[in-house]
C-alpha cells in the first residue's frame, strides 16, 4: 500500500503557556476571615506605591508570555468581587489587576504530551485553491498534573498529499465559562466560549465541571448534517475525574461557543464513542467499545442518550488479539462506511487498521484488513508510552484518507492513504 508519512510532527511544548483561574475557594476556607478575605484584606491595607511596585514586579514577569495581561488580571478580579460583594469604586485600577493577579497562576497546557488528533474539514472553505481542504484538528493536550485539555490546529491539505499549519499565534488563550460560583466547580451541561480576539489554534478548552476535573480525553469530532441540512462539529470525548470516567458529548456550529454535555445510558459510561456523520435509517449511531475489548454498534433517537448495543467487530488478527478499537468516526464512501480502527497485540504494540461497514446496515461488516496499515516503528516507537500509534478521527479528501495520529501518546504525526489501495486490501 502507498501509505505516505509526511515529515511534519508537533511535539509537546511547555513553552505555550495560558493564564488559569486559581481557586483558592476549593481548598477549603476555614474560620473567618477566610484565606481569601485575607489575601484581600492584604492587598487593600497596601499603600498606593506599594501596590504599584507590586503589580509592575508581576507584569515584568508576565506581561510578555500572554495576551492583555492586565485585562485578564481585571476579569479575574471581577469574578472575585462578584463573589464577594466588593466595591470596585473604592479600589483603584491598580489594587484590582494586583487581586486579579493573586488569583490566577500560569498553566504549561501541553508541556507532558501532545496525541491524539481528530480531523474535520473547517468551517471555512473560503479561498482554497482548486484540490486543496482547509482542516480543523483538534489534539488532547496534557500539562501539569497528567491533565487533559482540548488544543486546536488549522491547516490546509492538498490532492498531491502536501500539507502546511497554520501557525500557533504567540499567546494561547483559554475558553471560558459565563457565570457559575467562585467556590464551587459546575455540574452538568456547561457551555465556554472561545474570545472574541483569539483564534482557533491558539484556543484551549480545560476541564471545567466535576466530571472533568483530571481531564478532557480523546476528542473525537465530526462534521454532523442534520435532516434539514445544516452541519454541527459533534464531538465526544472522555470526562475523568481521578476516579470515574464518563463519555460526554461537544457541540458547536461555529467553534466560539462550545456546549459541553454530559450522555446518559449504559454505553455512556465507556470510552471510545465515535458517532456517524449523520443519521442512518432515521437513527443516530456511534460506534462504541462497552466491554474494553470488542467494537459495537450503537443506536440512539437522542444524541445525548445510549444504551448498549451489538457487537459487530472483535479481536481477530496477531496484531489485535488483546483488544480493538475505533480511531474516529466513520467516513462515509460509496462503497460504505469506512471505520478506522485500532488494535493492541503482544507488547501492547498498538497497530491501525481499518474495516467497511454496510453503508445501509452498518451492523454488516464488508471487509477489514488483515495486516495494519500503521504500526508503531522505528522513530514511531519512543514516548511517553512507548510503542503506541493512535487516531481519533481521519477525513477523506478525494481519493486519499488524511490521516493524523499520536505516536506513543507524546506527539502527531501525519499520513495519506490511498483509499481505493485500502479497500483492496480488504
């Protein structure tokens, strides 16, 4: 098979940096006055020079490594006196950035790894020149503490398997959630938006509810076309909490706002979920593994409900005997539905595959390959975890896939497969 790696990887990059939220709030206040209060209490008996000097120290260090600095110190310092219940009037602009700037901390978002890209085509086609697709990828980003953010990249594609990124403007900036308590994280649905001025691949979405407090993994997103035609970017990831995991959904039409809900049903509990880019028989489906080993079809009339499904796909090859999975969602051909897949044999190599679906009862398999189409080797070996190749979401251009992967959950790597030489594989 013409399998083409290209050159380009993105690795890790402590360097890129975004200005966090510090909750002093969820450590626990104590007696009055709280450590907050205190905090507080400190900056205002300080005099007026003081505070300046103080702040200025601050915006030496900071002001160069992220975007309106002093803007952000002021929304932070906003949200604490909405908190509160402080009088703005009385303190001056000075004292404010000065609070603001106790209550926010520096975050590394990708200083641990950067894996797992899901593609889609953007939402802006404009300009493109004849054979070339402008693409949006998304990557699970992981810092401090081993946890996961949503990271974005822009780029074009063309027919010649040639490829160039947008380049990741000098400060990352972090969505944000519009109102919620200081001193308590949100439950359930939430909704974040991406600012005004910042662009796409310079976006981070963190974990923000209960759920995702350790983390945001492995989005898999998709270009939906609902019955009336018009397109959503639905994604679903994994929300981990330290001890529980549960399989949420992302939803935006046009990538400033970003609602992120929680799925109910059994399969919800699992990771893995890759849904259709549309309906199929008048119902939703994803692809699903409910039982950590094996592929299942999943059907649902509610995106965000699903309960367990059939089986349709189990370990049969060397190179997936310990267990398979999907690597995004499927791609729809005239031939059917070509699903990505990937397998882990002795080793816990990680190797991806890929199999057709009937493209009316995609509970039929056509065809999957018996050897892997990428496997992890030579300079895909080393990482973080070692021996490990991964996809959350490949796009068809023409006649090729576009396929970017993770490469021993450390970095991405990018590849283009001929489609029709995949399908005579089969």
């Amino acid at each position: 098979m013409d399998l083409f790696t290209h050159p380009l990887r993105l690795h890790a990059d402590p360097s890129r940096v975004v200005v966090r939220p510090f909750h002093i709030a969820w450590g626990g206040q104590g007696n009055p006055p709280s450590r907050t209060e205190r905090l507080i209490g400190e900056v205002l008996r300080m005099s007026a020079n003081e505070a300046r000097e103080q702040l200025e120290i601050v915006l030496k260090d900071f002001e160069a490594r992220h975007w309106q600095t002093r803007r952000v110190f002021m929304t932070r310092y906003d949200q604490i006196e909405d908190m509160l219940g402080l009088n703005g009037a009385d303190i001056g602009d000075e004292r404010r950035q000065l609070i603001g700037a106790y209550f926010c901390h520096e975050y590394s978002y990708a200083a641990a790894a950067l894996m797992n890209p899901s593609a889609v085509p953007h939402f802006d086609q404009s300009g493109m020149p004849a054979g070339s697709l402008r693409v949006l990828m998304s990557m699970r980003a992981v810092g401090e503490g081993h946890i996961s953010s949503v990271a974005f990249r822009e780029g074009i594609i063309t027919a010649d398997r040639q490829m160039k990124l947008a380049p990741e403007p000098p400060f990352a900036t972090a969505t944000d959630a519009v109102g919620g308590a200081e001193n308590e994280m949100p439950v359930g649905p939430v909704t974040v938006f991406r600012h005004r001025d910042s662009t796409l691949s310079g976006t981070v979405i963190f974990p923000i509810t209960q759920a995702q407090s350790k983390g945001l993994e492995d989005l898999r997103i998709v270009r939906f076309q609902h019955d009336d035609g018009s397109f959503e970017w639905i994604g679903t990831y994994t929300a981990y909490n330290g001890s529980q995991i549960q399989s949420e959904l992302m939803r935006t039409r046009d990538f400033r706002a970003f609602d992120l809900l929680p799925m109910t049903g059994g399969a919800s509990r699992n990771k893995g979920m890759a849904l259709f880019p549309r309906k199929v028989g008048g119902q939703y489906m994803m692809i699903g593994r409910s039982d950590g080993e094996n592929l299942f079809l999943l059907k649902s009339d509610k995106l965000d409900h699903w309960d367990e499904g059939a089986m349709i796909l189990k370990p049969t090859f060397p190179w997936e005997l310990v267990q398979i999975g999907n690597c995004g969602p499927p791609i729809e051909l005239d031939e059917g539905w070509l699903l990505l897949t990937h397998g882990v044999g002795a080793m816990r190599k990680y190797s991806i595959g890929a199999a057709l679906l009937d493209k009316d009862d995609p509970s039929k398999v056509i065809g999957r390959t018996r050897e892997p189409l990428l496997a992890a080797k030579d300079q895909d070996r080393e990482g973080y975890v070692p021996n490990v190749v991964y996809s959350c979401g490949a796009i068809r251009h023409k006649d090729t896939l576009f396929l970017p992967y993770g490469i021993a959950d450390s970095s991405v790597g990018f590849a283009f497969v001929p489609i029709k030489e995949l399908l005579a594989a089969m």
